[in-house]
C-alpha cells in the first residue's frame, strides 16, 4: 500500500505564477541556453546554495524563520541532502542535534556510530539518525526484520504503542544476537530509537519539502524580479505581508514601480528593463471588468497616447468615474503626461466641476458627435469629432507624503516609497531599535521612530482621558498607550500622520506576563536632526578622489550652511589607510537636499550623529 499525501501549498502557486511570468520576459526557464522545466533544474546550483548560506531565504519555502537563517547561516548547505535533513531536524525534538549536525559536516566533532554496519545509512546525515526510513532499514539490517516489520516498529514507534514495542524489541534483541552484535551496544542502540521515535520524520515528506524549498531559491537566484512578483501577487490582500515583501524587493535592488494603465496587467508583473510593476487588480474601487477592460483595449489598440485618448477609447459605463479617481489616486494615470494627480480633484479657480468630471463629460460628447456624425447623410465623411479637449486647473501639485498617502488609501499600503524615507537620517541615526524588534532589544533606553496610524482617546472608569495610538514604521505597527501625566506632558504629539520620535522602555503589564512598550519622551521627527544633530562625517574613497568630485562636495556642503560639525575621512581599502580630517571653519545642516547630492557621488558615504 502506497501512503500519499497531497497538500495544497501557496508555494506551488507561487512557482507556477513566476514559472508564466519567466516564459512572457524570457521565453522559459533557461539553463545554460537550453529551455527546461522546473522539475529538471540541476540540484548542484551555486547561486541557490549562496542564498541558503548567506541566510536570504526570505519567500523561500520552509526557510524563512530568523532561527533557521541562523542555522542556515552556520551550516553553509552545499548539497540537496542537507537542506533534507535541515528540514526534518528543524522541529520540536530533534533541533537540538542541529549543532551537532552542522559540526560533524565542517569537521569540528567526530562522526561516530554506534556499530560499524550503521555507516551505511547513516553516513548522509553524519551518524545522526534523522529520518524514519533510516530506522527501517537499520531495524532489517542488525535485527533481521522484514519490510513488514519495520513498517510495524515504524508505526508503534510513531504512535508510541508501548506493548508492540516492547514485543518488537524482544524481536530486533534476538536479530541482533544472530547476527554477532554486541548485546548492550544494541541495548543502547534501542534506547536510543524509543527516544527518536518522539521526533521521527519521514525522509520522503522532508525530501518533497525540500525539493520545492530549493525551486524557490533558484528561481529567487536566478529570475528575481519575476519570482518576487509572483510572491507579491500571492501576497495580496495580506497587507502585512505585502509591506515586508515590498521591503525585501528594495533590499535586492528591485525597483517596485505604481500601476500604470500602458504597462500594469492584472497582477504585478515584470516590465522589459527588470522592474516591477503593481497591476491594475489589487486598486481598490478599480473591478474586475475594469481592469479587464483597459487591459483588452491596450491589447486590441495599442498603447494609450494620451489621457484624452485614453479617456475616448475605454468603455465609461465599465470603467465608471469611481474607478477613474482611484486610478488617478494610485498614480495609474501618470504616464499619460496630461497633468499631476492634485489637478484630477481640485476644481479651477472659478469652477464646480473637477477636472475628472470635464474629462468624463469630454468623453461623452466625443461619442455622441461621432455616432451622430455616422447616423447623418453625410456621417463619414469627416475625420474624427472636434470636441474641445478640457484643460487641467492650475493648483499645486501634492507633495511626495500627500502622494504616498493617497496611494495608501486606494492600495492599502505605500507601493511606489514611504512616507518614513524622509527620514532615513534620523531613523538611522537617532533610534536604536526597529518596531519588529522592539520586544527583543536589551537597549535600556530604546528609541524608535514611525509614524502615527491611529488614535482612540478614552476615559477610565473615574473619568479621567488617556490614550492609545499606533506608530508603524516600513513593516510593523505597534500599540501605545499614554495615562495620566504621560497623557498631559505627551499627547498634544499624537495625530494620525504625524511622525514621532518616541523614547521608552519595555516593561510587563499591570497585574499581567505581557510585554509593553512605555513611552516617557515623544518629539516629532521633523525635529530631531535640527536638535541633536552634532556632526556630519563625510568617508571619502582615494581611489574615486578627484578634483571635480572634491568641487562638487565642496559646493553641495556650502549650499547648506548650519551648525552640525563637519568631519572627513580618506580611506585607501587597498592599503588600509584611513586619514581623518575637521573642518575647523565650515559647519553644515545636514538637509534632505545636501543628503541626496552626496548619495548621487561615487566613492563617498556619510553619517549624522
């Protein structure tokens, strides 16, 4: 009898996603030159097992804990077999002979067995008994039971069936004494077995797992951009999940456009130069006709030229106003160059209608002057209706936070950056700990940046007011209250949008085992680098050193006159040479602007203290 287990995993939806996306950019799964399929991949990639070993297993199937990083990290994987036993071993029981495991492999602890006819099968895992067929054939080969037996040990072993245990041991006891073996080394070796058996893992199960966890990492290796855009399209609806994963991309380098109407299909996708593109179907007020509308008229028509055409050749009675605002809001209709988002919504000087309401009205007339045109005597004989095209109003373009926040509200998390970007100094600088940390730092005094996502202000039940808000920075929200003096001295801080600079400690609840944050100082951040900002120290490389490039700085620097102290430092990474100079006369505010110019330089870096 064939026991089979059949399991429903994202992973696999994941691959087939990615594998559709390879095959549209690619033309397949190519290894070297030759188109393959993904069950065919050669299991000895390099560029697979340096994701493992690196501990970059984000997305990467049954590898994503912090704890199996750290193990992977140690362990250097360089063969399928050890991502098999990594995956049985990486569970309540037997993840206390990982050590082991990966000391034996690098030579630091012996490989022993307990008899030398265990070598056989054991060898793989290096004398450490990991699997459940291990067992079997361990069981036949010094106890001289037959396949039917050790299915049975395997059974009772699993279940923990104590009489058909004690009578297969009298059984494997009597094997062993046959075949020449020791008595108390058998003794010990059933001993041991009894306590496995509490742990025991199926090598086929691991091996399966195993298996789908390596076509992740080489498709992350090999197709990034196309792999990560699948994990995002699975992703969808998990808003939590959908931020970490955006963040992930920016860690490799992948640039994660908005929706764009002349490139976003329904999905995320992946464009010609390698970057990701947010598709049309994860907007919200944007259907499922919509999106399928514009994405068929793209196909059929081509390109959209304009906003005016665009506006003539969709369908308005599927592709409504409502979802027309909702893909001015995503920044899906940048790309036409018409005009900037504020300029959709804002009414003109003078006006009642938006400018969304002309162009809808524009689109209107359009086709009702070429239906009339075709339905007279005449209908045909003229080009295409001279309908005046409306003009966007003149009003101030939003700002990148006003965007960010727009985007967030048809999305329901920030695609194209985040609002917390502006400031990378002072989260960098000034804060020593992330929210997806705060509960593990040791820091006595932490200080954590974010920005405020909600506010409920409340009375205790002798009516005095406090307050609980959340503060999220790029992946995580954590909850915060503020009672009592706490409450007076810091809540006029504390409004939905602004950015905080919060001070505190960690400690257990009232009467309770849990964890809390305590906040006892909040700034805003806007203030922080202005306040505390004490020194901006330049790291220039000698081998980019040039005379153009020391102008440059110079110029960027005396554009930002201030009072932080300036500070550079020449490195020769050849020589390891490091020259340390102040400037005694010359001090700067180290501004967004001045931050920027220096990050656009080859061969410098800096960092405010």
């Amino acid at each position: 009898v064939i026991k089979m287990d059949f399991l429903g995993l994202r992973n696999l939806t994941i691959i087939k996603e990615c594998l559709r996306l390879i095959k549209q950019n690619h033309g397949g799964l190519l290894v070297n030159g030759v188109e393959t399929g993904i069950d065919d991949i050669p299991l000895d990639d390099p560029k697979a097992y340096e994701l493992f070993q690196r501990g970059e297993t984000n997305a990467i199937f049954q590898f994503e804990s912090d704890g199996m990083k750290k193990h992977m990290k140690d362990l250097k994987p360089d063969r399928f077999e050890d991502l098999i036993a990594m995956n049985a071993l990486y569970r309540p029981g037997p993840i206390a002979y990982i050590p082991n495991y990966i000391a034996r492999k690098h030579g630091r602890e012996p490989v022993t067995y307990d008899l030398p006819e265990m070598e056989e099968f054991l060898s793989d895992t290096y004398g450490i008994t990991v699997y459940q067929e291990q067992l079997m054939r361990l069981s036949q080969k010094l106890g001289n039971f037959t396949k039917g037996d050790a299915d049975v040990l395997r059974k009772a072993m699993g279940k923990k069936d104590r009489a058909t245990l004690d009578k297969m041991k009298g059984k494997f006891m009597d094997g062993c004494k046959a075949n020449n073996l020791a008595p108390k080394i058998c003794e010990k070796v059933w001993t041991d077995w009894e306590a496995f058996a509490s742990y025991a893992f199926n090598k086929s199960h691991s091996t399966c797992y195993a298996f789908v966890a390596y076509q992740t990492a080489y498709l992350k290796a090999h197709y990034t951009s196309e792999y990560m855009a699948a994990v995002l399209t699975s992703s969808l609806g998990n808003i939590e999940k959908i931020t970490f994963f955006l963040e992930e991309c920016k860690n490799l380098g992948l640039t994660v456009l908005g929706p764009d109407v002349n490139e976003s299909e329904r999905y995320f996708g992946v464009n010609s130069k390698g970057e990701l593109r947010f598709g049309l179907g994860g907007i919200k007020g944007a259907g499922d006709a919509a999106v399928d509308a514009i994405i068929e008229e793209r196909n059929a028509g081509g390109p959209y030229k304009d906003l005016y055409e665009f506006m003539v050749r969709i369908n308005l009675r599927t592709v409504n106003k409502k979802t027309l605002e909702s893909l001015a809001y995503a920044g899906a209709l940048d790309t036409l160059d018409a005009c900037h988002r504020a300029q959709y919504f804002v009414p003109g000087e003078g006006d009642t209608q938006n400018f969304l309401d002309k162009l809808v009205r524009y689109a209107n007339n359009y086709h009702a002057e070429k239906a009339d045109a075709q339905q007279s005597l005449f209908g045909g004989a003229g080009g295409e209706p001279s309908i005046a095209r409306p003009k966007p109003p003149m009003v101030t373009e939003w700002n990148q936070i006003e965007k960010l926040k727009f985007e967030k509200d048809v999305v329901g998390f920030y695609i194209t950056g985040h609002p917390l970007d502006e400031f990378r100094v002072e989260l960098d600088g000034f804060c020593n700990c992330t929210l997806e940390n705060l509960y593990q730092t040791n820091a006595p005094e932490i200080k954590i940046g974010g920005i405020v996502s909600a506010v409920q202000l409340r009375a205790s039940r002798n009516g005095n007011p406090f307050m609980i808000f959340k503060l999220e920075d790029y992946g995580t929200s954590v909850e915060m209250s503020l009672f009592g003096d706490d409450y007076v001295r810091m809540g006029q801080y504390v409004e939905v949008g602004r950015f905080l600079h919060v001070t505190g400690k960690t400690q257990n609840r009232w009467n309770s085992d849990q964890v809390e944050f305590k906040p006892t100082n909040i700034r805003l951040l806007t203030e922080i680098r202005e306040k505390f900002c004490k020194e901006l120290l330049i790291t220039l490389d000698i081998a980019c050193l040039s005379e153009d490039l020391i102008a440059t700085i110079d110029g960027l620097l005396r554009s930002s006159p201030g009072t932080c102290n300036l500070s550079l430092k020449v490195i020769d990474s050849q020589e390891r040479i490091e020259v340390g100079l102040l400037s005694r006369t010359l001090k700067v505010h180290p501004a967004n602007a001045l931050l920027r110019g220096l990050d656009s330089l080859d061969g410098v870096t800096y960092k405010v203290a």
